[in-house]
C-alpha cells in the first residue's frame, strides 16, 4: 500500500515539483485525479523495476486530499525485464476536454 498527501503536485498544480519527485509530467484539468493515479504507479512501477521486481495495481482510490494506490510486488526477473505492464502516454487537447492514450515504443 502506498499513500500520496501531495496530490496538488500529482495533479498539476507544481509540474515541475511533480517531474522531480515521480518523473512525470500530470494532466491539469478533468481527469487530474486518473492522471495522479497514473503517474504514482508509473513511479512505483519504474523504482520496482530497478530491483527486478514487477508491479500489479489491486486498487487505486482517490480521496479527498491524497491517493492510495494497492500493488502486489513479484519477485520473478523473466516478468520485471517483460513488457508486463507497458506504459502510454495520455494526452489532452488544448481547446477542449478531449484526451487520448498511445502505448509507449
């Protein structure tokens, strides 16, 4: 279980704290609280890969003034070296409250 109190970062409100402290850039706007979620279990899938682990989110909460995301930790190299859990990126147009999602290369 991991908890976050800073959601004003994880929600755009200081990008550059949030690049610092999650290297991600958050979505300011409607989806803010989907885009914080994201960027914490990007985080915690990049620090898990590191050690050769691997992450599987169980549940993800916003509440109020933090987010608490529920992850399983495998140990299983084979898995943490795969493209287990590939990453996208979430863009947003300018003008309205349109976004999309593409799979990382």
């Amino acid at each position: 279980m991991v908890t976050c109190t800073d959601l004003a970062v994880l929600c755009g409100a200081y990008p550059e704290a949030c690049a610092a402290k999650y290297g991600s850039f958050p979505i300011k706007g409607k989806y803010c609280h989907e885009s914080a979620l994201r960027v914490l279990l990007a985080c915690i899938d990049t620090h898990a890969n590191r050690y050769g682990r691997y992450i599987t989110p169980l549940l993800s909460v916003y509440i109020n003034f933090y987010v608490r995301v529920f992850v399983r930790v495998r140990s299983t190299r084979a898995q943490a070296s795969g493209d287990a859990h590939p990453r996208w990126i979430v863009r947003r147009h300018a003008s309205a409250e349109l976004r999309a999602t593409w799979p990382c290369a």
